[in-house]
C-alpha cells in the first residue's frame, strides 16, 4: 500500500459511502415503486453509481451541476439527504421541493444541484449559463451538465458547446453514455464518435470507464483545478450501464438488450463490487467494516422512507403558491390583485 | 420634466438605467452590440458597458435563452434579446418548461430573473415569419408574465419594471411604434404591473385595446365621437397579470365591449378578455361582446392582403356602432 492510499483512507471511504447511498435509496425507491406507495414513476441510477459519485467528489457545495430524469445518483452525490428525497418522491411537503417537483425535478439549491429535468437535454443551456454566471461574477466556481448518450441528439447541445468553447465557460459537458437511448441501442442513434462531437468545437475532451471511482474522480478533480484557473470547457463521456430498464415499468427488455449483457456488467464491472475488493486488497477497510457501511446506510435508508410514508402531504393552499417569486397565490394575482391574496 | 422621445430611445433608457443600477443586468442576443439590432433599438449599449454585459451571440435562440435561464438561476438578470416575435417558437422549450416552472418546480428554491424582450405587429411588408403577434402562446403559460407597451412612456416602465421583477417576464414592443414619439418623464418611473390605463372616458362602449391596438382603438373612439357615441378606451398594459377589476369597472358603466388584439382572434387574448367580461359582468351587458383579432390566417406577403388581417380603426367603429345601435344580428 502506498503513502498516499493511506493519506487519503477517508475519501475513499467516502466515495464507497456515497456510492452505496445512491444505490439503497434506488433499491428502496424500485419497492416503493412496485409497492404502490409512490405516485407516477422513477427513473433508475442503479450501475451508474460511480459516474455521479467519482465528479460530484470533486465539486464543492457551491459549485453547479443540471441532472437529467434519471437524476437521484446526482442529488446525493451533490449532497442530499434521504428523508428530504424520499418525501419528494412520494410527494410531501417536506421534500426538497414541497413535493411540487417528484423524482424527475428534484433540486437542491444548498448544494448547488439546480435540478433534474424531464426534458432530455434540457438542462444543457443551464448549465452553461450558470458557467456564464460565475464567470461573470468572478466566483470561480464550475458548473456540470450530467446527461445521457440519448440526449447528444439534441440540437441544444451543440448551440450551447459552441457559445461555451467561444466564451471560454468553466463547465463540464459530463456525458454518462449507458449504452442505451430509452429503449434504443445508442449504435442506432448515435453517428460517428460523441467526443469528436465536441472535439469539433475545439473542447478538449475524455473518455474514461464510468464504473470506475477512482479514474473518474481523478479525471474530473484535474479538469475542475483547470477549470477554476480560467481554462475550459471540457467534455467527457463516461462509458456507464445502466442495470434497471429505461424507468421502473421497463420490466421486459428483450427487444433491445441480452440477459446476458445485464448479468456480465453486474458481474464484472459493477462500480461498488470492484471499488469494494479493491479497499480490501489495498487494507483500507474490511470486509466486515464494508458490510457494516452498508447495513448502516441500509438502516438509515428503511428509518428515512418510514419518515417518508408517515409525513404530510401539502396543505391545498400551496397548490398555487410559488407561481411566481414574490407573489403568495398564483390565482387571485393573476387576475390583478397586486397582493397575490 | 416631461419631454418627447421615440419608443426606441424609451426602450433603451430603460436598459441602460438598469444597467447602470444593477451589475448584475446583462443582455444578450444577435447583434445586439455593436450592431444595436436591426432596428438599432440598443445602439451605444456596449460602448457603455462592454461586451461583457452586451453579449452577441450565435444564431441560436434555444443555446442562448437556455444559457440565460441558467444564468438567472445562479444570480444575473438577463435580458433576452429575440429579433423578431416570431422566433419565440424557437424557444419555446426553454422559455415555457425551463423558466416558467423553475420556481414552482423547485417549491420556491430556484428564481429565474430574466426578460424576453421582443416584439409583435404586422404591417411591416414582412410576410409570415415575421409579422406574428404571439403573446397569447406564453400568456398560456403558468409561471410567465407578459407586459404589452403601447406607448414610448409604457415602453420605459414596463421594461424596467420587467428587469426587477424576480420572475420571467416576456415583453412585446410593437416594431411599427419604434419611431412613434410620447412623453416620457425625466425623472425615473416604474409602472406597475396589472394597472390598467384608461385613455378616454366614456358611456356608451367600451373599447379594450392592447399594444399596436391601443391607438387603433383610440382612432376609433373619435370615429364613435362623429357618431355621437362615447367610448371608453382601456390599455390593460400587462395581460398577466390583468387589471380585471379595471376591465369589469368600465364595462359595467357602459355595458358593451370590444376587445382589439393584434395576436389571432382564434382562441386568443381578445377571447380571454371577453370570457372573463361575460362571467363576471354578464348581467350589466347590454350586448354581445365583440372580439377582434388579427384574421385567423398565416400573415400574407401582398399589402393588398396583409391591410385586411389587422383591425382598423374604422372597423373597431363599425362594430362599435352596430351593438351600440342594437343592429348585431347573429346568424340563425
């Protein structure tokens, strides 16, 4: 074991932590799910652990990043808590926003996560804006745009890599390509090569293995340290699976990817598993230390759902409450009542 | 001290003011710098603050107003330059799931401070894409405020208004009134949104114009004067929020209506306007509310076409006159 595995036993620790969190919050999300006990529907994290943990990592609090529908992993990478997640999931009014997002708009402003966004790609001018913003403010913070392979097809990325790569904005283009576009195997909606996409621009870009913590981590922390010195943007594509279908209902999958696909990723390349024999082999921690993590954030996962399921909805009066800024109802202001009342 | 200048100069006074008050106003568009856009509504900005805060951009509507919903978001007040009305379809992705729903989406976390400023009218000899007026569309939507300046003074106040307001605000110039010339104070002035503004007093109809149908409605009420008819005229200046209380008001003095909007008649503002009047004021009318829009078809290019899609004032009288007279006969 080296020096510096030794130094830095606790962010490894932490990275494993993290990644472990991602992982019960969506395996509890999944039972709420299949127990008709959450309203609507949930994207899946499961697999892409390592992707949303190794860049969040190297964030801090103040530091932007835009999710995608698929957005739990990068909420609780960024920050959040389970008992304020899950009761936005079920749609309480002490979830992260008053249950008035649910799983696909959950933000958590604290921590700098601007948001999940339903609209595939929508969040990419987000980002880059708020990359805008703290270039203008001098902040010398750095914003990342997480999205999948599905969402290089918008036309939105490329205006907005352009305007990013001409102004020179500190934001990562982080895209997590899990191999599959909805339903849709990304060979079939994807022509030539995504970084040479943004190559095109004149963004330097990376590709690393996304099931990999520590390659992602120590990517992302070079890119970031650059970032805040002025340089940017960057683009990397992450190369990621993901285990579940393309949402919770996506049960039978066929017709469009293998069993045997699924069970070799899970198998083989699983981001916790391998991170996980690999703390071991380097001493950092023990098998038994790893099972008690997880037992505990198990614990912490089943108290924070019950918290969940027992907690108040929303009164009916905020239904037309946060409208606008500054306006308490929605309703009466609009039909020019200046007090919003 | 009032003095005379154009809509133009008002629009840009109330930039640069804001901008002067508040580092965080930043404005962007295509050829908005140097260029000053090509109705030469921004020139001198960028001399004045840089092409920091004056940012020219690619063609490419969605790119920027996404990059200025973000920017919102995480502190600055953009001002979102979008040449023509018509190009508001291009961004519409951002300006109605993005910035419309950020704040409520977020229970109230997340602001997004920004202006689309652009314009409406038709008339210009422009033809199809780029003559429409579309403020009915984000009026539409929950979470934007729409603002409809008929006047150089209105031009001034409702854009800085616009400009401090926390929430997005959408704000339509008719591009015909660029030139036209108003009192527009020295001394700074905000004007309040969902005030609506009466220009003339009267007993017999009430006339509800918006924007470029503002002095429409205006010319039409002195056509009504030759005929001995008085009528009101009623700029409600946002249409969100609406000076309801101000449009039920009048009606229920003089108990008829027409409602003069530049955006298509065909489940448009004039439709909303007249819904609202017959369920609230219903029982003091003593007529059929009559909407008049732009004609329900795409903008012709031949002026000999485009002259009969926008109301005139002669046709505002005209239909005045008729439910003022009772002479309104509905098809059986």
């Amino acid at each position: 074991m080296t020096k510096s595995v030794r130094k830095n036993t606790e962010q490894y620790l932490h990275l494993y932590k993290q990644m472990v969190r991602i992982r019960t919050f969506e395996e509890n999300a999944n039972q709420l799910y299949l127990n008709a006990k959450m309203p609507g529907l949930t994207h899946m994290y499961i697999g892409q652990e390592a992707v949303a943990v190794g860049i969040c990592e190297a964030l801090d609090s103040t530091d932007r990043i835009t999710s995608t529908h698929r957005g739990h992993g990068h909420c609780l990478a960024k920050g959040a808590e389970f008992k304020q997640m899950f009761c936005e999931l079920l749609g309480k009014a002490e979830g992260y926003c008053r249950g008035k997002g649910g799983s696909m708009h959950i933000a958590d402003q604290d921590n700098g996560n601007l948001g999940a966004n339903a609209i595939v790609g929508g969040s990419m001018g987000i980002a880059t804006g708020a990359a805008l913003s703290a270039k203008l403010l001098g902040t010398k913070t750095v914003a990342v745009c997480f999205f999948g392979d599905g969402a290089t097809a918008q036309g939105l990325w490329y205006e907005v890599m352009n305007m990013a790569a001409l102004w020179q904005l500190p934001v990562i283009y982080a895209c997590e390509n899990n191999g599959y576009s909805e339903y849709t195997p990304t060979s079939e909606i994807a022509a030539g090569s995504l970084k040479a996409r943004a190559e095109a621009f004149g963004i330097e870009s990376h590709k690393v293995d996304g099931q990999d913590v520590l390659a992602v981590h120590a990517l992302t922390q070079g890119l970031v340290n650059r970032l805040r010195n002025g340089e940017g943007p960057f683009f990397i594509e992450l190369e990621t699976y993901r285990y579940h279908g393309h949402h919770v209902g996506d049960i039978n999958r066929s017709y469009y990817r293998t069993k045997d696909e699924e069970t070799a990723w899970q198998k083989d390349r699983d981001p916790i598993t391998n991170f996980g024999r690999w703390l071991e082999e380097q001493d950092i921690a023990s098998s038994e230390e790893l099972s008690e993590i997880i037992s505990g954030i198990h614990a912490e996962a089943e108290e924070a759902v019950q918290y969940a399921i027992d907690a108040p909805y929303p009164n009916h009066d905020e239904v037309d409450t946060h409208v606008f800024a500054g306006v308490k109802h929605a309703l009466p202001y609009i039909s020019g009542d200046s007090n919003g009342s | 001290m009032d003095r005379e200048i154009t809509h133009s100069q008002a629009v840009n006074e109330a930039i640069a003011e804001e901008m002067r008050r508040d580092s965080t106003v930043i404005l962007l568009g295509e050829d908005v710098a140097e260029a000053g856009t090509p109705f030469k509504v921004l020139s001198g900005l960028v001399e004045e603050f840089g092409t920091e805060r004056v940012i020219d951009t690619p063609i490419a509507e969605p790119g920027f107003m996404g990059i200025a919903v973000g920017a919102a978001m995480t502190g600055m007040r953009p001002i979102v330059d979008i040449m023509f009305g018509d190009f508001l379809f291009l961004i519409m992705d951002q300006l109605c799931n993005q910035a419309a729903k950020t704040h409520y989406m977020s229970g109230g976390k997340l602001n997004v401070p920004l202006v689309v400023r652009t314009n409406l009218g038709a008339t210009r000899r422009s033809a199809a894409q780029h003559s429409q007026s579309l403020h009915a569309l984000v009026a539409h939507i929950p979470g934007l405020k729409v603002a409809l300046p008929a006047t150089p003074y209105e031009a001034k106040g409702l854009l800085k208004t616009a400009i401090r307001d926390d929430n997005p605000v959408v704000i339509f110039e008719d591009k015909l009134s660029y030139q036209m010339k108003g009192n527009v104070p020295e001394e700074e002035y905000l004007i309040e949104f969902g005030q609506a503004n009466l220009l003339r007093e009267g007993n017999d109809v009430t006339l509800i114009g918006t924007s470029s149908m503002v002095q429409t409605c205006v010319a039409a009420s002195d056509l009504l004067a030759e005929e001995g008819m008085s009528a009101e005229v009623m700029d409600p200046r946002t249409i969100v929020p609406l000076d309801e209380r101000a449009i039920l008001e009048s009606v229920r003095k003089t108990s008829r209506a027409v409602v003069v909007d530049e955006g298509h008649q065909n489940y448009g503002i004039t439709a909303e306007i007249a819904a609202r009047i017959s369920e609230k004021a219903f029982y003091h009318l003593d007529a059929p509310i009559i909407r008049l829009g732009a004609m329900d078809v795409p903008v012709p290019f031949s002026p000999a076409l485009e002259d009969l899609t926008v109301p005139t004032p002669e046709l505002v009288a005209e239909k005045a006159l008729s439910i003022c007279r009772g002479e309104l006969v509905h098809d059986a």
